[in-house]
C-alpha cells in the first residue's frame, strides 16, 4: 500500500487509518478472535495508521488494540493515534485533558509508547 505524509511531520503512514471504536464495547458486544483477524488483516493489507481512543470503553479499546497488535506488528512499523479528554472518577464523567492526567495515563496503556494524542474535547482549564 503507498504511503502519505502524515500532516505537517516527517512520518509517512497509511493513507488509511484502522479505527478501534468498536473494541471498546459500548456500542454493543464483539468478537475477540475476530477483532484480532482483522487487525491481523489491516497489517497485512498494509495499513499502519491505527486509530484509537481513551474514551472507546474508558480504555478497553487501547488495551485490546495493543495486546492484538504488538503480537504482530514490529513498533517501528505502525502508528498508533489516541485521544482522550474525558474520564471517570467513580461514577462521575469529567472532561480532563490535562497534560499530567494524560501523561499519567498513557504510562499503563499496552500501547506504549504513544504516538500521536489528540485532545477532541477541549478543556478550557487546560
């Protein structure tokens, strides 16, 4: 598959992104073995910009998405896009897109290390 630039950097990536909303659960169940064949699939077809995001599933999706790509992608290979900007806190949902909050937890996302974070929810005490 060809390859573009990926906005304003250096990075060369898929002109394709592989979203992961559905792996976080919240619209409705999936299979895993599936999920897994078909992120298997994108890798060979030559995808390597993979979308994800905190809030599909308040991390579900990036902890699936890492257990099923990092067992068949090199790291060097792929670029990994997440976003995040709201989490819970018990059964609270707050908008944070603070850096230390971010930062905080991107540290135990199996995803590591992370490639692109976008804020989609601004915060306007951030």
């Amino acid at each position: 598959m060809e390859r573009v630039r990926l906005g304003k950097s250096e990075l060369e990536v898929s002109p394709i992104a592989f979203g992961t909303w559905s792996f976080g659960g919240d619209w409705g169940r999936f299979d895993t073995d599936e999920a897994k064949a078909t992120v298997g699939r994108a890798l060979e077809l030559g995808i390597t910009l993979f979308d994800t995001a905190q809030g599909y599933g308040f991390g579900v999706a990036e902890r699936f998405l890492g257990d099923a790509l990092w067992s068949r992608a090199r790291r060097e290979d792929v670029f990994v896009a997440t976003k995040g900007g709201l989490r819970m806190d018990r059964d609270q949902l707050l908008r944070d897109a603070s850096a230390s909050w971010l930062r905080g937890r991107c540290r135990c996302q199996p995803a590591e290390p992370r490639d692109g974070l976008h804020r989609p929810v601004p915060d306007p005490l951030a």
